[in-house]
DNA sequence: CTTGAACGAAACGCCTCGTTTCGTTATGGT
DNA sequence: ACCATAACGAAACGAGGCGTTTCGTTCAAG
C-alpha cells in the first residue's frame, strides 16, 4: 500500500476532499450527542476529525453552520400521519416527534439548533426557514381533515400545527419528553374539537 | 466628602454588599440587553459593574445562575386576564405575553435564559420549575372558564396554557413576534372551541 | 481590640478562539 | 507536459476569557 500504518488523509488536489466533509461531520455529530453543545467547538471537532482548523473554516463560515449542517444530515421520520381520523392523526404526529426526539440524536442536535440560533441570527433565520417549511408539510394531514369535513374551513392548518409544534417545543427544551399517553390523548381530543368548529 | 470624584465601592465589613449585588445585576442585564448571550462572560460583567471577578464568583456560582437571577429580577406584567369570556381570554393572555417579551428586555433575556437551559443541567431544572408554576398560575383564567360552563369538565387547564405557552415560545424562539391580531384571533377561536368539549 | 470575611484590583496559568505559515498533494488551465 | 493554483493536516501565532489566587482595604462580629 502507498500509506501504510496511519494512513492520514491529504489534499487530493485543488478540490474539496469529501472524505474530509464526512469525517468532520460525523465527528461534529459524536460531540454533540456526547458533550452537547457545551463541548461543540471547531477545536474539538477539528481533533476529533483529524482535520485542521483551517480545512473547517474554509467550508463553514461559523460554529452555527457547521452545526446547522450537522442537523439537515440527520435523516429524518415521516412526520405527516394518515389515520383517517384527525384525534388520532394527532396522536401520531405527536407520537412519532416524541419518538423521534427521545431516541437518537434528533433531539440534543435539535435543542442546539435552537440554542444557537438565540445567540446566531444566520441561526434564527435558517431555523425559522426549516420551521416554517416543515409546518407547511406537516399541516397536510390537517388539510386532509378539512377535506374529509373533520375540521372547519376557517381554520388555519399551519396555526394548527404550530399549536402541536408548539407544544412539542416547550416540552423537549425543558427535558419533558417523557409521552405520557393519556396526556397526548387529552390534548388530541382537545385539538380536534376544536377545529371542528 | 470622604470619598471625593471617584466614589469607589468597598466592603462594608464581613457581609454582603447590597450595593455591589445591585450593580452586578445592572451591568449583567444591561449587556445582555445590548450584546446578548454572546457577550454575558463573567469578566465582562465584572467590567461593566466595576466589581471583582471573586465578588461575583461569591454569590452566584455559575453563568447559569447569574442569568437566571437577572431574569427572576425581571418585574412581570399579570398574565391572567379575566375579560369574563374564554375566547377574549386567550386573546389577552397572547396579546400580553407577546407585548411584554416585544417591548423592552424581557424577551431578549428570556431566549438567553432558555438557550442556556440547553447547555447547562442546572438551567434546565430552574427553567422546567419555572414554567411549570407559571402554568399553573396562569391557568386560572381556564380554571374559571369551566367554574362558568365554558369549558368541559375533563379538560386540563395546565395542559391547555402549555399549549397556548408553547405556540408562544415557538414565535419567540423564531423570532416572530409580530402579533398578527387576526391570527391571534383565530387561534383563540380554535382552542376555545375545542376547551368547550 | 482582635479576628475574619467581603470588597476592588491585578495577576496568575490554562485554554480556546480565529488566523497564518508550512510542506505536501494533485487538479485544471495553458 | 508543465506549472500556477488550491485544498489538505499540522503547528504555532496573538488575543482574550476562563476560574483562581494574592494583595491592601474596610468594617461587622465576637
């Protein structure tokens, strides 16, 4: 073999090196799943990558883009359910993001995106580009109620799932993930009545 | 005087200087107000209240516990309206809210107060009794909603403010505070609906 | 009147920051 | 085929914040 032993990576040329990208970003996932963002510093994930400094800054101009990008590679659950029944779609919904949060990663890299983008406005801007994106996906089950006449014309579905999104926030960032279902099922039926209307 | 130009802080002897806690949380709300939680550093606080680095060290034994004391110093406005009509409620429970973290610091200190419960344990447990006592505080005015018949009987009135309270941090969180009143007033309509059971 | 604690200020050693310099590798334009 | 150009990992830079210690002082408590 031409690199025997330690084989290190180096420059394949005047290009990005993929395998760098890749290493830095499973490196920047491991310490925020270990460490949280407390430990999420380009310095460690440079170490832990076995990247220099200057590899990361040329591809991400800041801590919250490299942190960003760390979330948008999480591959993420189908969050649009399709019971036939709104109370329960919400369940779903409700169900699988709690899920989602609780077991793996999603969550703490979640919390973190929220975390910096209070103190990086890029942060704020993006995250509110994907929140707003993601309400719009997931308000089509609400929509698909409407059509089946389960819910009101005059309600919003994306306002309807912010209330659920809503909820689910407040719940993840005070470390209260803990799915009570009879909860979820009170607050269904509670939903649902009301977009009855 | 006896203290002429320069009047500088000293100890008044083996106790607490009210004066020097006082300027510590001054300086520290002040710059959390103009810098944001990006420039809250102990030494930069000390700076601005021309107080010793131990002085502060003394008293609060964390980053955390300094910003959560700014907050709790915070004056807050009453968050339970009792216009006499659920759906009026709500309306005025959001419309407070939205006012009192939009116009002066409250807001800005509150995000930093929640970025940092997602970094530090201690933050997150403050945070997590905080809000649940809010909750149950303000979920009085739902609390006389059903005394009135306005809402059923198996609805939780904790869980109906955390809903309301979670729509509430999402908008703070993406900065988007711009109470839309139609919005706002669609909202109630919704949850108000779904509370009457 | 002595002891001891709190005060502001300054300096400590340590660490991370973002940047620069280095020798190496190999692409891409001429 | 050649060579300017750019990306690579590693190391070192100065700047600045970290949490702590030391200092001379002020004064309450015993």
């Amino acid at each position: 073999m031409t690199n025997a032993g330690t084989s290190r990576r180096r420059s394949i040329g005047a290009q990005r090196n993929p395998e760098s990208q890749q290493a830095i970003l499973k490196a920047a996932e491991a310490i925020l799943m270990e460490d949280g963002l407390a430990g999420f510093s380009i310095e460690a994930v440079a170490r832990r990558a076995h990247a220099g400094k200057p590899t990361i800054y040329r591809w991400w101009p800041s801590r919250a883009a490299l942190l960003l990008d760390v979330y948008h590679h999480q591959k993420h659950v189908e969050r649009v359910p399709d019971t036939g029944s709104l109370e329960t779609d919400i369940i779903a919904f409700l169900t699988a993001l709690f899920g989602y949060w609780r077991d793996g990663n999603a969550g703490a890299i979640f919390r973190s995106v929220i975390a910096e983008a209070q103190t990086d406005v890029k942060a704020t801007d993006a995250l509110r580009a994907y929140v707003l994106d993601r309400f719009s996906q997931s308000a089509e089950f609400v929509r698909r109620a409407q059509a089946r006449g389960e819910a009101a014309d005059w309600v919003s579905p994306e306002l309807a799932i912010e209330l659920l999104a809503g909820f689910a926030w407040n719940r993840l960032l005070t470390s209260r993930l803990d799915d009570n279902p009879e909860e979820l099922q009170r607050l269904a039926r509670q939903i649902s009545l009301g977009l009855k209307g």
